[in-house]
C-alpha cells in the first residue's frame, strides 16, 4: 500500500530543499521585466516589489518540482506493485462466462435438489449456467450489470476480454492446469458458455436476464431460494471496496431464503481475500452463519472452497 503518512518528514524536508534552493537562485535577481535603459523604477517590477516576485516565481517553482516528484513516485509504486503480482492482473472486471458444468464443480451443486427451487445468479455476465439450467427445466434468474446490453454488444465487449485473459493464464503461477488442461481447453468452455448464453438472451433479456447494479437487487425480500454469485465477490478486492462486499452480502441475503453460495474466496493473487474475517466479526451480518465449504475443484490455486452464508 501506498503510505502517503510514512512520506510525510521525507516531504517536508524536500520542499525546505527546494525552498532554499530557489531563495538561493533568486538572491540576486535579475530583473528580466526590467531591462537596462528601461524607464520603471528599479525594485519594481510590473507594479510588484522584486521581492515579492522572487518570492512568487520561488513558491511556483516548488509547486511544480513537487508535482513532479509525487508523479515519479506514483509512476514507480504502480510500476513496482505490477511487477509485485503473481497473479492475474486485471485493471477492471473482465467479461468471462462459466458453463453449468463449472458452476456445478464450484459449488458443489446437486442439480436434481435445485428442481422447484427459485435459484438466483448474481453477477452472471455471459455464463451459460441460466441457459443449461432452464433447458433442464430449472428455475433461474439471471442478474447483471450488461444486461441493459443488447446480445451484439455484448458479444463485442467480451471477445476481447477473453483473448487477454486466455494469453495471460498460461503463463502463471497462480493456476493449476489438472481440469483443462490447456488453453485451448479453457477457451473452449468460455466459448461454449458465451455462445448458449447469447442464444438464450435473445429470448430470455428482461424476463430471465434482469439489468442493474450491486449492492442494489430488483428483487423482493426472501425471493429466491439460493443465490450463487460466481467470480465476483472476493476474488476481485482490489476492484470492490470492503462497503462493497458488506452491502452487498446483506442485499444477496435479503432476497435469499434459503442461502447463498459464493466462489472462489481467493483474489486473482491466490491469497485468501483479505475481507472474509472483518465481514465474519462484522456487527451488520451479526444475524448471518459464514461456512467455508472445501471442494473438490481448484483451477485459481487455493479456490478450492466456497463461501455458504445462511441465516442463524
Ligand atoms: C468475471 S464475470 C463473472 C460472470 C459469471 N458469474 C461467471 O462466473 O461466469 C463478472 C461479472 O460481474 C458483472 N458485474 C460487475 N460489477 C457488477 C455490479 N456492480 N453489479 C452487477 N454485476 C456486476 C460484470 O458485468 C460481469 O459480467
């Protein structure tokens, strides 16, 4: 983390340097407003005493050198944390969608038990997993941010997203290659879901796909029987604040009956996200019961777990 506070003697004692470097440049002036055979009265300049002038160009100066240092800093701190990571550098929450077949590995779901139960998938982008379940005659609801999107644009938006991410992958450490293989095979289940999902938001965009944003759900209190939420919550804490995470635990709870699942727990880093214990101990989810269940699927090393919330 940036620690501006931990800089604060180091600042102090650069802009005394500047400060008297530029008394120092300016102690004998040279009037360049008042040339030689000029007919202004010597020590004023423009109406101004030298002094103050001086005293001026001195003060502008150190802003600027200022600003430039901080910029420095800033540039090798970015630089310096980027080369920091060993996982999967992301600068904002990437279009990739997960097959019913992931989503049933992540949370260790039993389709059959899922049947006349109302399911919620928060967050689900182009996932496939509201379009297999509804061609196996299950009840799903989909919720995202895109889907004020039409299909086209939306199938713009994610191609992209995935060349990056798939040319990323295979180079790091912080993957484990035991279920795909290779990226090849990892984009075949990215294309495979982006494709059904498509195919189905043509027929199913404001009845089973519903646009809108978290920490707010369209949806009435106790609504739905489970809510999954799949690679957006925790595994993105660089992106999404502590607030963020809270409120929207509290709002996927509200329209859950029954409990919500969440996966993976990890960030891209492949460490444990760092807002799991403060939301455990957070008096607002007082009234929540947090489990983390182990499976048996680890892709992102560590994600072998999901997070269950319920009711207490
Ligand atoms: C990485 S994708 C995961 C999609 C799907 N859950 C899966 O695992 O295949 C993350 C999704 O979160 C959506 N998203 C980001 N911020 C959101 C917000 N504030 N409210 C709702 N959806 C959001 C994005 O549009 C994107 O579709």
């Amino acid at each position: 983390m940036f620690q501006f506070g931990g800089q604060s003697r180091r600042k102090t004692e650069f802009f005394a340097d500047q400060a008297a470097k530029n008394a120092k440049n300016t102690a004998n002036p040279v009037d360049v407003s008042n040339p030689v055979g000029s007919s202004r009265r010597p020590g004023f300049t423009a109406g101004f005493p030298i002094g103050f002038k001086a005293t001026w160009i001195a003060a502008r100066q150190s802003v600027v050198a200022a600003r430039d240092f901080w910029t420095r800093r800033i540039w090798q701190f970015q630089r310096q944390s980027r080369a920091m990571k060993r996982g999967l550098a992301l600068d904002k929450v990437v279009l990739l969608g997960r097959t019913l077949e992931e989503y049933r590995r992540y949370f260790a779901l039993d389709l059959e038990s899922l049947r006349g139960k109302a399911v919620l998938d928060v967050a689900s982008g182009v996932s496939s997993f509201c379009a297999e379940a509804q061609g196996l005659g299950l009840e799903v609801m989909a919720f995202d941010s895109i889907y004020e999107l039409a299909g086209e644009e939306i199938r713009r938006r994610c191609e992209p997203d995935l060349d990056q991410v798939i040319q990323a992958v295979g180079k790091l450490e912080t993957y484990r290659w035991d279920f795909y293989r290779s990226p090849e095979v990892l984009r075949g289940f990215r294309e495979r879901a982006y494709r059904a999902f498509l195919d189905d938001y043509r027929r199913g965009q404001g009845i089973r796909y519903l646009a809108g944003n978290l920490p707010n759900l369209p949806f009435r209190d106790e609504r739905f029987d489970l809510a999954l939420v799949s690679y957006l919550l925790f595994v993105y804490e660089e992106q999404f604040d502590y607030e963020f995470h809270r409120q929207s635990l509290l709002e996927i709870m509200r329209v859950t009956r029954g409990e919500a699942r969440l996966y993976p727990i990890v960030s891209f880093e492949a460490s444990r996200c760092r807002y799991l214990d403060r939301l455990r101990e957070d008096p607002a989810l007082r009234h929540l019961g947090f489990e983390e269940v182990e499976t048996d699927f680890e892709f992102l090393v560590n994600s072998n777990y999901y997070l269950r919330v319920f009711r207490r």
